[in-house]
C-alpha cells in the first residue's frame, strides 16, 4: 500500500471528521441542486426579506469581530491560516447574502 493512505487511517479521529464533513458539504450540494425551478421556500423569504438584512448585517458585524480578535492574537502563520482561511470563506457568503437580502427586496 502508499505510504499517504496508511497514514490517512493512523488518525481516524482526523479521517472520520474529514469524511462526515465531505458528506455534509455533498449533501448540501445535493439539497441545492435540487431545488425546485420557483425557489420560494420559506427560510428563502425570511432571509431576503425586509429583515433579512437586519440579519446579514448583524452577522457580518459577528464576522468583523471574530476576524478582529483572530488578528489580534498574535498568532504565527501557521496558526492562524486554517481560521483565516475559514473566515474568508464565511464573510464572502455573508456578503452575498446582505447584498442579495439587500438588493432583493
């Protein structure tokens, strides 16, 4: 066997969290891509609604905080890259959806 899929299995507490959010992240995928050609569910009003930006905003403010104290930590590159990473990721989609909430009203 190679030696990288030996050591995929010498953590299993690492691949079995990494296996369950691949799963996760699949059927998220699935779930979107089966939505019906209307698109008007509930939770989709509720967030692209008149306070639906409230949300987005109070959110995004979350965001600002978070990757405010990450910053402040003091942390090495190394440390700090997979939060960082994550947070950039989260604040794109908290940005589209307030301009989405925003501009969809």
């Amino acid at each position: 066997m190679d030696r990288a899929f030996e050591t995929a299995f010498a953590t299993p507490i690492a691949f079995l969290t990494t296996t369950a959010v691949a799963g996760v992240l699949i059927g998220i995928l699935l779930r979107a891509a089966l939505v019906p050609q209307t698109r008007f569910t509930g939770w989709v009003r509720g967030i692209t609604g008149r306070n639906g930006r409230y949300l987005f905003f109070i959110l995004l403010v979350a965001w600002v905080i978070g990757m405010s104290i990450l910053a402040g930590m003091g942390l090495s590159a190394n440390e700090v890259g997979g939060p960082a990473f994550v947070g950039l990721l989260v604040g794109f989609f908290l940005f589209m959806g307030f301009i989405w909430a925003v501009i969809g009203d």
